[in-house]
C-alpha cells in the first residue's frame, strides 16, 4: 500500500470540502444577490429578443463610430500614445491605430476613444454614458477568449442591464450632485464588469467575486465638470470604468476569490454607497426590461444638454425660411443644471451659444463643424453668438432626466417663431432608424478608415449573429 504524505492528505480534504464551501456560500448569499449573479451568469447562453439584439447591434455601431472618430481628437490621440508607449502583450485591439495590447490597457484606450468627445450613448434613467466603457470591455475580454458575435452582443447587453441598474438604485443625478461622486463612472465600472465577464464565461459564484472586486474599485468624483481638455474626463467615463471592469473579470477567471455577497454582511456596498432608492431595483425586471432599449442615441456629435435645442432649431428653419441677419435674438431654454454644463464653454461641441450660431449660419452642425475650434473666434459666428441667450429653467429642470427644450427666434420684423421639443431624435422616445445610425457612423468613420473599410465594417457589425470570432473584426478596426 503506498503512503499518503502529510501534504496528500490535506489536498485530499481541501478538495472534498470545496463542494461544501459552494454551498454554503449559496446558502449565506442573499436573495438579491443569487438573483443577480444567477442572472449574470446565464446571460452568455440567454436568448435575446430581436429588438433588443436590433439595438445592441446599433449600440455597438454607435460606439465603435465615437471610438474611430474620436482617435482624431486630442484625447483620442493621447490615449493611443499611451497604448503605443505603454507596449503591453500583444492581444486585444487598439481601435483605429495599429497597436495590440493586453486586455486590461486596451479596454482603457479604447474607452478614453470612446468618449473623447460627446458623439457617444446617453443612459438618461440611470445619469450614465454605458457604451463608452461597456463595448471596450467586451471587445478586449472577448478578443482575449476569440468569442463570437453572438457572445459580444449578449455581454454588451448585460453591461447596460447591470451598470445602469446601479446608479438607477444609487438615486441618478441627485446622488452625483449630494455625493460628488460620478454616477458616470460607477455605472461604467460596473456595466464594464458584467460584459466582461460575460466575456470570459463565468459561473455564478464568479459573478459574485466579480462584483465584489468592482464593488472595491466604484470610484469617481463628480470634479470631471471642471476638465476643460476632456482628457481626464475622456478616462472618466470610459477608460477608467472599462479598466476597472476588465480588471474585475480577469482577477477572477485567473483563480481569484473574493466576498461571496457585497451587497449584504458587514461593511457591504450599500452600507458605504447609501442608496437613495430601494435596493430591489438592483434586479428589477431583469430579463423583462433591457437597458439597451431605455438608452439615447446623439444625433448631434456634441454634448447632450445642447441635442434637443439643435432639433428644434433644425425644425424652425425648415418651417420657417430665414437668414442670420434676419434674426435679432435667439432664447434658449433648457433644465437650470444643464445650462450650467454648456453655458459659454470653451470647447466649442458643448458650447450652446456657439453652436446655435453654427446652426444658424449652416443651416445644421457636422461632427467637423462641432469641433472647429478655430471658429469660436470667427467674427461672423461671434457675431451671431451674440444674439444668443441661454435661459436656465427651473420649470424645465422637474422634467428631467427628460431633456426638454424651447426655443424662440425674434426676427427683425418682429415676428417671434417658438419650437418645443419634448423628445429628441435619438431618444427611446424618438428613435433613430437603422438608416439613420448608420449615416451618422458612416460621417465619423469614413474620414478615418475609408469608405471601403467602414462599409465592410458596417456589414460585419450589423450581421453579429454570425460572426465566429471578434478577433475577426480586428483589421475592420484597425489603419496602418
């Protein structure tokens, strides 16, 4: 009979104890808990509903469009230099570049590209920009794991179903501005997370110690107001979220353990964040209602606040045939808060004033025409800039996250044209067409990859369901 060492003996009885250790982790999870990571966990062999995958594969679209345009951007290109600097191992993509790196700095450049202006999604309910750090994650782990497209969609679905959820529970806009902490970046961090490991094929007991290593990781602070570069809000809200989140998912498909339940027991997530809402909205109709179908797209490549008054501007001028010097003053009225974002910037994409001068020299605002820096001195905008007055409402704030604006253009002759624009193009409550996200792609993607590439990229995007292997997307992404 052969001996059994000391060293046999105690493996033997660490593995017969791991059942058991499941086990109870189970049986000590809240309920809340089991229903999320259970619900993280079947994600990758869940089924969508077509209008869902529809949606997702415009989400995809949009962002990958904000990423390749915005590596044009300074932000952009000082994420690339970064990547280029940095010369990690060679496996994920760099968007619009040629540089390969390891998932965890690729999720970051990418996510910095992504937001390198204000081109990506909007998450109104949950006061997030989900896209911007969730379709990083995804990418990176999923080039890491060569999953395929239908993999890709269903963990960028997850990353909307559980990051915005988050800040939804936290309380949206009122916790950013009570806790000065970025509802942006804990919604990326989180979302990031789940697509992630969605990605990388974890059970449910993972998904827990995924959270559990996000939930240390939340971080942000609503200072990103204050960057006049976007550089650092660029990493803000995508670059940062989409590191942390990759970072979670890997930690633990290497072997890493963690808290089986961080949202009860002692000194747990919500004991630290203080939720303003009920906790249950954490799991509220998950699998019923998708986040993906709640999320806005941009029409207009600038800053949100600035979306609804460009419609109504637009409408005005086809209703009403007029030239600048016809006009002697321009109202704008949106929510009070908003104002303030985009209240005579110094970046001319999320600068009302400027761009309302734009729109009405150019009869509209390209992604070019937003980000002319040069024209925020030309005495002709100046001159029609100076007709414009932003009106921070009060009324108009109580309908947020709704984004509501009014118009009024006073003509010389005394004639005042009004236009309230109550839903804008792009939102869940006035959707964009398939044809329309795609024209808007198309202008962004094109100037920068070729028209040739950005149609084939178009045809393997919106045809995920049968793409093999997202490393397969990689020279669709990538330039010399």
């Amino acid at each position: 009979m052969n001996k059994i060492t000391r060293r046999q003996a105690v493996q033997t009885a660490l593995a017969a104890a791991i059942p058991y250790r499941a086990l109870a982790a189970e049986l000590t999870a809240s309920p809340l808990m089991t229903t999320l990571s259970n619900y993280m966990a079947a994600a990758a062999g869940r089924g969508l509903p077509e209008p869902v995958v529809e949606k997702t594969k415009h989400i995809i679209l949009d962002t990958l469009a904000a990423m390749i345009s915005g590596s044009e951007l300074p932000p952009g290109k000082f994420a690339i230099n970064f990547a280029r600097l940095y010369k990690g191992e060679k496996i994920s993509t760099v968007v619009a570049s040629n540089i390969m790196c390891g998932p965890i700095e690729a999720a970051l450049c990418n996510g910095m590209l992504a937001h390198s202006d204000e081109t990506d999604d909007t998450h109104p309910p949950s006061q997030s920009h989900p896209g911007a750090s969730v379709v990083p994650a995804a990418l990176a782990v999923g080039e890491q794991f060569g999953i395929d497209g239908t993999r890709f969609l269903r963990a960028v679905a997850l990353g909307y179903d559980i990051g915005p959820r988050v800040t939804i529970t936290l309380g949206k806009l009122q916790y950013m501005v009570d806790s000065h902490r970025s509802t942006h970046a804990i919604s990326g961090t989180f979302g990031s997370a789940a697509a992630a490991a969605c990605a990388a094929g974890l059970n449910a007991r993972q998904m827990r110690w995924v959270l559990s290593y996000t939930a240390q990781q939340a971080g942000g602070l609503a200072s990103w107001q204050r960057d006049t570069d976007h550089i650092e809000k660029s990493f803000d809200f995508g670059g940062m979220a989409a590191r942390n989140g990759v970072t979670s998912a890997l930690l633990v498909q290497a072997g890493g353990t963690g808290v089986d339940d961080i949202l009860s027991g002692a000194d747990n997530f919500l004991d630290a964040f203080v939720p303003k809402n009920s906790a249950d909205l954490l799991i509220e109709k998950l699998g019923e209602r998708y986040e993906v179908t709640r999320t806005n797209f941009k029409k207009w490549t600038v800053g949100a606040p600035i979306q609804a008054p460009l419609d109504a501007m637009e409408n005005l001028l086809k209703k009403n045939r007029f030239e600048p010097d016809q006009v002697k003053q321009v109202a704008v009225r949106v929510a009070a808060d908003e104002a303030t974002i985009v209240d005579n910037r110094e970046i001319p994409d999320i600068c009302m004033q400027h761009l309302v001068a734009v729109m009405l020299i150019d009869k509209t605002v390209t992604f070019k025409t937003a980000h002319e820096v040069a024209r925020m001195k030309d005495p002709a905008v100046l001159k029609q800039r100076a007709k414009v007055k932003l009106v921070h409402d009060e009324e108009l704030e109580r309908l947020m996250p709704k984004r509501v604006a009014v118009v009024e253009v006073a003509l010389m002759d005394g004639k005042v044209l009004t236009e309230r624009v109550e839903a804008v193009r792009g939102t869940a409550d006035n959707p964009m067409t398939r044809e329309e996200v795609t024209a808007k792609a198309r202008e962004l993607i094109t100037p920068v990859l070729g028209a040739a590439t950005t149609g084939k990229l178009f045809d393997r995007i919106l045809d995920l369901d049968h793409v093999k292997n997202v490393r397969d997307l990689r020279p669709l992404l990538q330039k010399a």
